[in-house]
C-alpha cells in the first residue's frame, strides 16, 4: 500500500475521531456515563473496521483470489456490536428509564465512524452536525413548543440531621414531584449532605422546589440542577 493511501486513511480515523469527541463531548457536559473518550472510540473504531474490510484484507489475505472478500460483513457486525454497548448507556430506576438518547448517539457514532471510513467525509461531517443539533437546540426547542411529561432534576442540601427529610419528603410530594432516588454523605457532627433525584412536573420549576425546601428547618443550604436527557 502506497504512502498516500496511507495518509489518506489515517486522515479518516482522525477525522472521525474528531467528530466522535464533539459529540461525545456534548454527552459529557450533561453528566452521561458515555462521553467524549467513548464516542471517540467508537467512531474511531468503526472507522477502522470500515478500512480493514475494505482495504486491509485484500491487501493482506487476498491478492490473486478469485473471489474478493464482502466488506459489507465487517460493517454489519459493528452495527450489531455497538448494540451490547448502548444498552450499557441505559438505566432503569423504578418508572424511570434514561439514558435512550445516549444510546442512540453511540449507535448514530458508530455510523459517523462507518461513513468517514468508506471516505464518505461530506456524509460523516453532516451526519455529526445533526446529531448536535439534535442533542442540544433541538430539545430545548420541543420543550418549549410542547412543554409536556416530566423534567429530571438533581436537588443537593445539607441538612442539620436525618429528621429532616421526612418534611423534605413532604414538601416534594405537595410539589406533585416524585422523588426517583436518594443518597446521603455525613459530613460532620449531625450535618449531612442530601443529594435527589426529582421529576418534576413540567409546569413546575426547580426555583419554586428550592423556595419550598430553603424554608425548612435544619436545611442549611439548597442547589439543584437539571438532567439532561
């Protein structure tokens, strides 16, 4: 294999290594277990399967051979393997399932991968703008239009003792918020760090959460944060 080819498919891992890590970056700003190294990986390893079906292998195994080999089979197996990945991505707690959206976009990465490593560079490059623009803008252009179901919330407190909760719990549930998960740390003697998962009705808001819970006694301080889906 000439120098210029193999520059020229080392340019195509790059780029879709580049592109993996937009995405993944985007992932990783809104707190996903697969962020920007695991989309990198995965479009860059799709890319290089991509190579190795169709370049690698006639090259090495089949010079002269009557029949050339189908790199359609190597393509087809990532496609399926990324699968076993993106279900890892997701997580079941109680009624709630998260974590969809990730899965799809390790899926569409794997693609993104896929197209850059057949040379598809225009078809990768656009694909990798949509899926951005699906990830952020998009959502928070729905939500806006159609502003229904419930919005995932993470609420942080620290709290002078557990006897607290039992009216946090309250305060919750007269909010019409269900209350996905908690978890606790101590962080000294008799104050503790609370951290929630909420969902929140979506005519609800997590200021108007705050303002309930900051009135409490023995809550020393409130903070909360969206989750993105």
């Amino acid at each position: 294999m000439d120098l210029t080819l193999q520059l020229d498919l080392g340019l195509r891992l790059l780029l879709a290594a580049i592109g993996g890590a937009a995405i993944g970056l985007e992932r990783e700003i809104h707190d996903h277990p697969a962020g920007m190294r695991t989309h990198l990986l995965v479009a860059m390893g799709s890319a290089l399967f991509a190579i190795l079906s169709g370049t690698g292998y006639v090259d090495a195994f089949h010079q002269g051979a009557a029949a050339a080999p189908d790199p359609t089979r190597i393509a087809a197996q990532v496609v399926t393997g990324i699968g076993f990945l993106g279900a890892g991505a997701i997580i079941h707690q109680g009624s709630i399932i998260r974590g969809l959206t990730t899965a799809a976009s390790l899926w569409a990465t794997a693609a993104v991968g896929l197209a850059v490593g057949t040379g598809q560079y225009v078809l990768g490059f656009v694909a990798v703008i949509i899926m951005l623009v699906s990830l952020g803008p998009l959502n928070a252009i729905a939500a806006r239009i159609h502003p229904t179901g419930s919005r995932a919330v993470t609420v942080r407190l620290e709290i002078a003792g557990l006897s607290v909760l039992g009216q946090v719990s309250g305060r919750i549930a007269a909010a019409n918020a269900e209350l996905s998960s908690i978890t606790s740390r101590k962080l000294g003697k008799g104050r503790y760090e609370i951290v929630l998962e909420v969902r929140l009705p979506h005519h609800s808001t997590a200021h108007e959460l705050l303002a309930a819970l900051t009135n409490l006694e023995g809550v020393e301080s409130v903070d909360a944060s969206d989750i993105a889906e």
